[in-house]
C-alpha cells in the first residue's frame, strides 16, 4: 500500500469538495459518510486498476492506494488526485465578493466552491451526456452499467479500511479504447443507454483516437466562449451541459439551466411564478466570471 499527503490551497474542506454535487453518487465513487472517506477506483495510465481512499488531512488530503506504486505512478496520483479536488484552485476573489451576499454564507464559513472531478474529462463528458433528459436513478443506472460492462478490474484482493469505500463492482471507469472497441447496438441495448448511446460511441472513438484532445482542455488558456464552442461541437453536449462542463473545468461565467434552475429561481424571486432562461441568468448577472459558482453554492428558498 501506498500513502501520500497533498497540500491544498487554503481555504480548503475535503467534504465541501467531495459534496459539491451529485458525481459522488456514481460509481466508481463511493462516500461513506460515517467517516468522511472517499472511495474511488482509479486506472493508472501504466494500466493497473487500484483503489483510492481519500480523507482530510491537515492542510490539504490523505491519499491512500491499495497497492504499491513506482514513483512515477505516485507522481501521476498526486496530480489525479489534485485535478478531482480542486487543491490548486485560487477563489480568494470569490471569496472576497461571497463574503458580501448573505445567500452565500455558507459557502464561505463552509470552504465550499470546489466541484468534485473525475480523473478525466472524458470521464465528466461521459457522465453528462448520461444526465441528459434522465431522471438522476436512470443516469446512476446507466453509469453502473458501464462500469459493470466495460470497467477494468481491480488489480489484487482489498481489505481492511479500503472496505467501506469499495464499490462491489471493483471496476474503473471504461477507458475510452475500451468503449470504442463496442458498437451502439450494445450500449443502447445492453448497457442501456438509449438514445445517448451513439454520442457516447462517438465521444469513446474520437478520444480513443486522438481526433478529440479532452485533457488538453484542462488547461487551457483558451477564452471560454471558444472552450464552449469547442465542448458544443461534441455531440450530446447542449446548452445545459456545455455549463456543467464549464464549471467543471473552472470557468464560472455559465449558469447550467434546467428544470430545477427554472423552479429555484421563480421560487426565490418571482413568487413561483413561470421564469425562463433569461430570468435565471439575470438573477446572477452581477456576479459576472464568478455567476456560475453563486448560482451553484446559492443558500436557495425551499
């Protein structure tokens, strides 16, 4: 076994990250809530499949791995692990203005901003086009499916404190070979995926093949409505979406606008009353850059 500690920038809660939104819920994610450990099955660019039990450090994270690592493959862990939870991420700015509005003090005495990742973008695309025009029991069922399909195995037996975070399918996340490798007949058939199954098909094979650079877009210095355009051309990516990518990826200027978006805002501003895209968007319009991270951590009427 395998343990290092990851320094975050400060301010910084473990489980505000891993809390932020509904990923954790999807496997191979498993929270146990107990004891505030996160548990995820991560395939290692060197091929291996391994299990990861996450907890709050001093300063930053606990990363523990159930098997033995070269020091390249901590070196890539450390950077997984640091892209899943944000720990370079600088909201100070945000912060700043949050500290004003008090439908966000609990974001900010809570550290909360951070969104939870996947170990790859393809990972996120994948598990957004699976939210789509779903109810949330079908886009779990869906993510099981291909992880119970297509998933490498865990590598070696796992025990001990790895257990209350060890899914039973002991399976990573299918790699994009992987699911290129099928045809859509099976994933609308058998893995059940629907109408969603030939962009995922499609979203596999142009990763796979290197058309499309997802981690390249990690990082990218690229203006956001051009990130957009770029996340726009893949198919099964629409408008809502294109945002939860966004905010994902650190851009905060989009606000992802769905039914529960549309209900939150007509229940906090206009009395229930019906409201539209541009209700919503102009309900955080002033918090510019940063109108997607309000939108997301808003202290909403229930």
């Amino acid at each position: 076994m395998t343990q290092i500690q990851l320094t975050a920038r400060q301010p910084f809660s473990f489980y505000s990250a891993v809390r932020s939104h509904g990923w954790v819920q999807l496997v191979p994610f498993v929270w146990d809530e107990e004891n505030q450990v996160l548990g995820y099955i991560l395939r290692l660019s060197s091929g291996r499949a391994i299990a990861l039990r996450l907890s709050e450090a001093t300063g930053g994270v606990q990363v523990q791995a159930s098997v033995d690592l070269t020091t390249a493959e901590q070196d890539e862990l450390a950077s997984t692990v640091t892209w899943m939870l944000g720990l370079d991420q600088d909201l100070s700015t945000f912060y700043l203005l949050a500290g004003q509005e008090p439908k966000l003090q609990s974001m900010v005495t809570g550290a909360k901003g951070r969104v939870l990742r996947s170990p790859t973008l393809f990972e996120d695309v994948a598990r957004t086009i699976l939210t789509t025009n779903t109810l949330w029991a079908a886009t779990k069922r869906m993510g099981i499916n291909l992880v119970e399909q297509f998933g490498q195995p865990l590598e070696g037996e796992v025990g001990g404190d790895f257990m209350s975070v060890l899914h039973p399918l002991q399976r990573a996340f299918p790699t994009p070979q992987r699911l290129a490798a099928t045809d859509e007949i099976t994933l609308r058939g058998q893995t059940r995926l629907g109408y969603r199954a030939p962009y995922i098909l499609e979203l596999a094979q142009n990763t796979a093949s290197g058309a499309l650079d997802l981690e390249a877009l990690k990082h990218s210095d690229l203006p956001t409505p051009e990130l957009r355009k770029r996340l726009l051309a893949i198919k099964g990516i629409g408008g809502y979406a294109v945002a939860v990518l966004l905010v994902i990826l650190g851009r905060y200027d989009s606000i992802p606008v769905d039914s529960w978006a549309l209900k939150s805002v007509s229940n906090e501003w206009y009395e229930g009353q019906p409201v539209g895209k541009t209700e919503v968007e102009a309900a955080f319009e002033r918090w510019g850059e940063w109108r997607g991270l309000a939108y997301w951590f808003w202290d909403w009427k229930v």
